[in-house]
C-alpha cells in the first residue's frame, strides 16, 4: 500500500489542528511574562519564521540569548497547553483523512510539536488510525522541520516514495523540509503564514486557502 500511490505528510500546528488562536493567545501570555508588548493575527503572519529565536530576534529587534531562548519557550509551551484545549481539527479534517484511507492511499503525520505530547494529542481527536506513522519533534524545539522529515521519510523507506509524496503544511519550512527529501509540497494558508509569505516560497509550490484544495493539488502533482 501506497509505494505506487501519492502519500500524504501532513503537518499538525495550524493544519490539522486549528490552532493559530491558541498560538497568539500563548505568544501574547508568554511576552506579557517577559514585559513585551502583544502582537495581532496579522503581524505574527507576516514575521513568522524558523529557526523561531530568528521570529523573536524580528519581534524584538535582537535574537535571545541561549538562557532567554529557554525561559521563552517554556512559559510559550505552558500557556499554548493550556490555550490547545479549546481548539479543535480544521474543518473536513475527518472526512478528508477518511476519504484518502478509503482509496487504499497511505498518509502520515510529522509535526515539530513534541513527540511524547503529540501522540496522545492525535489519539484524543480520534484520528490516529489513518496515519500509517505519526512523529513528533525529538530533541530541542525552535529548529526547523528538514531533518526530521528526513527520519519520517526513511522511517517509512520500503513503504512510501519521497517522489509520490507530497507534504501538507502551513509554513514555509514544509516546503523546504519536502524539498530535503525529495517530495513536493502544498501550503495551506489557515495557519502560521500570510498568503504572501507562502507564495514567497516559489518552485512551483502551490497557496491553498482549504484542505479539501490542498489534497487536490497533491494528487494533481503524482
């Protein structure tokens, strides 16, 4: 299964999981910690980038030394779980990761989101059973996605083709983390990105404003 079909990568944060208001809402807890002023919807989209010290270096004027990186992330982390729980999948989720199954087709799961966090989080939404494999970040958080959809990708080596695989995402380092491996990518613009910035990614990567959009373009590409 799925070694002659298209296989679907999806990203969690702000694709599957609709979640952007629980990221602002814990951004703006953490930086009234730290004595810095809230930022909107629109200006996280626009300045949103990985490695994220290099998204506060642009909130702030400076990157964060290494000790203020940690205090940073861990009060982002203890607010966003508690903002998480009032966010729900992004609309059509089940039906589209149902439909994809149906057709015999594999998909998987590869968020930056911690691993240990992330599983029972995909398992509570009740849509663990169509993920082939489901992989959150090992190691510190911050960095960017390439290395770690280079271990999906031979995780499932034998299984999926990174050339019939396209990743689903909603930032522009999913499209960067795709073209590590080989595959292709589409980006979604309900999440961490404006539009403009995802059509900044170029190469042929296509800007969707759904998901039902999204997996289109993917079987339109294999």
């Amino acid at each position: 299964m799925g070694k002659h079909r298209t296989h679907l990568v999806w990203d969690w944060n702000g694709t599957l999981l609709d979640d952007i208001s629980a990221v602002i809402g814990a951004t703006n807890a953490a930086f009234a910690e730290i004595g810095l002023e809230p930022i909107t919807l629109e200006q996280y989209r626009e300045m949103y980038c990985v490695p994220i010290p290099r998204f506060y270096e642009r909130l702030t004027g400076r990157l964060p030394s290494d000790a203020e990186w940690e205090v940073m992330d861990e009060i982002f982390h203890r607010h966003y779980s508690e903002h998480r729980l009032g966010c729900g999948l992004t609309q059509g989720v089940e039906e589209l990761l149902a439909e994809w199954r149906r057709a015999g087709r594999s998909q998987s799961l590869l968020s930056m989101y911690g691993h240990e966090e992330l599983v029972p989080v995909v398992r509570g939404y009740g849509i663990e059973d169509h993920f082939i494999r489901v992989d959150g970040r090992t190691g510190p958080s911050g960095g960017t996605k390439a290395l770690h959809m280079e271990r999906h990708i031979s995780a499932l080596r034998g299984v999926v083709d990174p050339e019939r695989t396209v990743v689903i995402g909603d930032a522009a380092d999913d499209a960067l983390a795709a073209a590590h491996v080989g595959a292709r990518a589409v980006l979604y613009t309900g999440g961490s990105h404006s539009r403009a910035s995802l059509e900044a990614v170029g190469d042929g990567v296509p800007v969707v404003d759904s998901l039902e959009e999204a997996v289109d373009a993917a079987l339109r590409f294999v």
